[in-house]
C-alpha cells in the first residue's frame, strides 16, 4: 500500500460505507427480508519509514444479502468488488479475480449459507481454510480471511435463522433445517454439518422434566446404550455419527435416509408388490439377524422405524428407532400397550408388559410387517381395540385379502411361522432368512445382498450418483 493510499483510511472507510449503504438501498426488493449481512473489515495502518504499523481494525457499513449468489473479488464484475484500499498491500495482489462466493437457495428459508471457496490462494472461516471449490456453511458471527487467516475481509452476519432453541454447541456445530417429523418423544430435524456440509437427520429425545415428559433414568445407563448404538456397524441398520447429551434433552445424529419411512410408502402404494416385498424384507431379517447374534432384540419393529434411503422403487432399507429412545422412556411397552399393539407379540400382551421375553418377539413383528408389506392391510384389526387384542392373544388372522390372491404359497406358509402365538414354536430369524420364499431365485434378486453392498462414501453422494461396489 502506497503512502498515497494510506493517507486516510478513515476518509476512505466513511467513502465505502456511503457506497455500500448505496448499493444495499438500491439492491433491497420491495417487501423482502434479507436472507443475511456481511459486514467488510478495515485495518488501520501507518506507515513509519519503510515498515507499515497495523494500529486497529474496524468495521464499514453492512451489507444486507438477497440475491442467491453474492460474489467477491477484484474483478469489478463481483456485487463486492475488492479495492487496493480495503486490504493491506501484501495481501492484494494474491485476492483472485473472483475469489469466494456466498450462495443460499432461496427455495426454502430453512436452507443454509455457504460461503464456496473459488480461490487458489485460498479462503478461510474463522481460521480454518476451506479449499478450492469446497463450501463452508456459514453462522452469524463467522469471520472470512483470504490468503491466510490473519486477513480478515468480512463479518458475516446471520442473525436472521432461528436457533430452534438448542443449545449453543449443537447450533454452532449443525445447520438446523426443515422438521423431518414429530412425536411423543421430541421431533425430528434436518441438520448440517457446518464444516462438511453433509447432512442428517438430529432426533431430538426430551428428557425428565421437559416439555414431552418422559421417564428419568440414569445418566450412566444413557452412556452405556450410547456406546453400543455406536458400535452397531450394519449396512441394513441406521447408523448413529454421535449423540449430544444436555440436561433436558439428548440429541441423536443419524444418518439422513431420503425415502421417508415404510410406513408412509405403504400408504402411498397401498401395497408392495411380491418381488419388492421380499426385496425389503430380506434386507430387514439381515438387520434383525446382526442384531440377535449381539443378543439385542428391538422390540419395537414397524414401518414407521424401517427407513428408506431414497425414493427409488428398489433402495436401501435401515432399521431404526431402538436403544436410546426407548431407554429415556418409563414402561415403555406399557406405553406401546396404550397406543395401537398391532404389531406387539401375544406374551407381551398377556403379562401387560411385565414379563420377560425372548428375541422371538422381533420374529412377531416381522411376521406383522411382512403382511402389510404385501397386503397394505394388517393382520389383526377389528372395530374396537379390546377385540385386536384378543385376536394377537389367539392368533386369529386369514389371507381373505384380495391382494392375497397373487401371493405364493411358500410367502403365505413363512408368515404363518412367524405369527404363532407360542414363541418356543416360532422360528429363530435364521430359520427365516433360510425360508424357500426367501431362498428362490431370481434374476433381479438372486444373491444381491451377498455381493452388493453400499460404501459410507457412496451413502454420502445424491442418490443420482450414487456408487455401489462388489462386496467380495
């Protein structure tokens, strides 16, 4: 920086800031809240002999965002073009042209900030470079730097998202997105990881105490179901990246499964057809299998815990909504006994809940699902809720279904296995996995599961692109 240049830093930031405030006033749409504010950062300096003092640093007018694409740089084409003024001089000649951008979809308010590095010379959040052609998701208070941290260019203000209420370390850490889904237990959002700019899916489990009151239970029994849910490593299983404990509520951040649940595909469906009946309910005896030989049994198997990874007619199926969620409840198969026990085994309904069970009871379950999958209907419903029960405690159901009529023999036999009421009679899911229905061949279907198996880094790509390898 010239001395000429230096001469008067004030005079220049007032100078700025009457352009900035110009530009924001002639940029602002009529009836529109800005989507965010970046804030340009001055550094004071003065020149003694042939070395240049840094004395403070300061800050111009703000700018308010509202376009999707907000670029910077020196190029006077960028909506901020960067001058020899603004930075100090051993720092200008390696500002690119167009050196980052702040974007936001505009499509839903809940999207995020990025600010996408498009520099070789590199942009950094608070310090930590980004790298060319990667994004940062941005929060209020964020400050960017170009060429090294010690270049602070601008404040980023984002004041304007609502925080949902978490707690200050989930919020700095996760973008808060759209609601997912709600119940008894807390909700359901989608998130983003700040740095990586992956997504999930946080279950927020309200604790004793809190809104949605739920049983207490000891924080040390929490950290031991914690770290088993951390060590369940299964490509047909929801796998858990970590969980945030607070006094009222802990938070669980799963992996995102774009499909929805089960539960709504039947619905929209009506019903699956015999070969994708069977393509999904494989993949949900391999989980439930993993999870018998570690002698865990989920007791809590339904569509609306079988998640899909995406939309597709064929994906990806994870088991979910076990472990933690049900260890923050009191009596929690009282509490299922309350709501609809459709898919709840007979000798859980028999001792009201209080009796000890075997992993058989997830065999029930999928004897349940694997009916609905095929008929869209469940086996055992009737006018009043006395009267389901009565029939789970006897066994009471028929295949009178018209979808039925195109359903084998072999499917019909298996779900008869697994509904039968004494559970030293059903079959182990073994049994079930080596059923004929199971084990015939098909040209679509024929040894899938043992050859083809996603990779973490193909579950992280857009369906569209996502990669599948041979498992060997």
């Amino acid at each position: 920086m010239t001395d000429c240049e230096s001469q008067d830093l004030t005079q220049t930031q007032t100078q700025d800031g009457d352009w900035f405030a110009s530009q924001a006033e002639s940029q602002e749409p009529e009836n529109r809240k800005p989507w965010g504010r970046i804030t340009p950062r001055k550094v004071m300096i003065k020149r003694l002999g042939n070395q240049s003092v840094t004395l403070q640093e300061s800050l111009s007018a703000s700018f308010d965002l509202y376009t999707e694409n907000f670029t910077i740089g020196r190029d006077k084409m960028c909506q901020w073009a960067i001058t020899a003024q603004d930075v100090p001089h051993k720092f200008w000649d390696r500002i690119s042209k167009m050196h980052c951008r702040i974007v936001k979809d505009l499509s839903d308010v809940s999207n995020p900030v990025y600010v996408e590095d498009l520099s070789r010379n590199g942009t950094f959040v608070n310090g930590e470079l980004i790298g060319m052609h990667r994004r940062r998701i941005l929060k209020s208070d964020d400050v960017i730097a170009f060429n090294e941290p010690s270049n602070r260019i601008f404040h980023f203000d984002n004041s304007y998202q609502e925080s949902h209420g978490l707690p200050e370390d989930v919020f700095s850490r996760y973008h808060v997105g759209k609601q997912l889904g709600s119940g008894a237990q807390g909700m359901v959002r989608l998130v983003m990881d700040r740095r990586t700019c992956e997504c999930f899916a946080m279950k927020q489990v309200n604790k004793s105490g809190s809104t949605n009151t739920l049983g207490s239970v000891n924080d040390e029994k929490i950290h031991r179901e914690v770290e088993i849910m951390r060590k369940l490593n299964h490509p047909n299983i929801i796998r858990c990246k970590e969980v945030i404990m607070k006094p009222n509520a802990v938070y669980m951040i799963l992996e995102l499964m774009e499909g929805g649940d089960l539960l709504h595909r039947l619905q929209r469906e009506k019903h699956l057809s015999v070969d994708n009946s069977r393509y999904y309910f494989l993949q949900l005896c391999r989980a439930v299998k993993y999870l018998h030989d570690k002698n865990i049994t989920h007791r809590d198997i339904k569509p609306d815990n079988i998640l899909l990874l995406d939309h597709h007619d064929r994906t990806n199926l994870k088991l979910s909504d076990f472990g933690l969620s049900k260890l923050l409840q009191e009596n929690s198969l009282l509490q299922t006994m309350c709501g609809t026990p459709l898919y709840v085994s007979p000798e859980i309904l028999m001792t009201a809940g209080r009796g000890t069970y075997t992993s058989k009871v997830d065999i029930w379950s999928l004897g349940v699902v694997l009916y609905a999958m095929l008929s869209g209907t469940l086996p055992f419903t009737n006018d009043g809720h006395t009267v389901a029960q009565t029939l789970i405690k006897t066994g009471q159901f028929n295949f009178k279904k018209p979808q039925f009529e195109f359903v084998p023999e072999t499917a019909k036999q298996l779900i008869k296995q697994m509904l039968t009421v004494n559970p030293s009679k059903r079959p182990t899911i073994d049994d079930v996995i080596m059923h004929p229905w199971l084990q015939e061949e098909d040209n679509d279907f024929n040894g899938y599961f043992d050859k083809i198996l996603y990779t973490d880094e193909a579950l992280r790509e857009p369906p569209a692109k996502r990669r599948r390898i041979e498992w060997i």
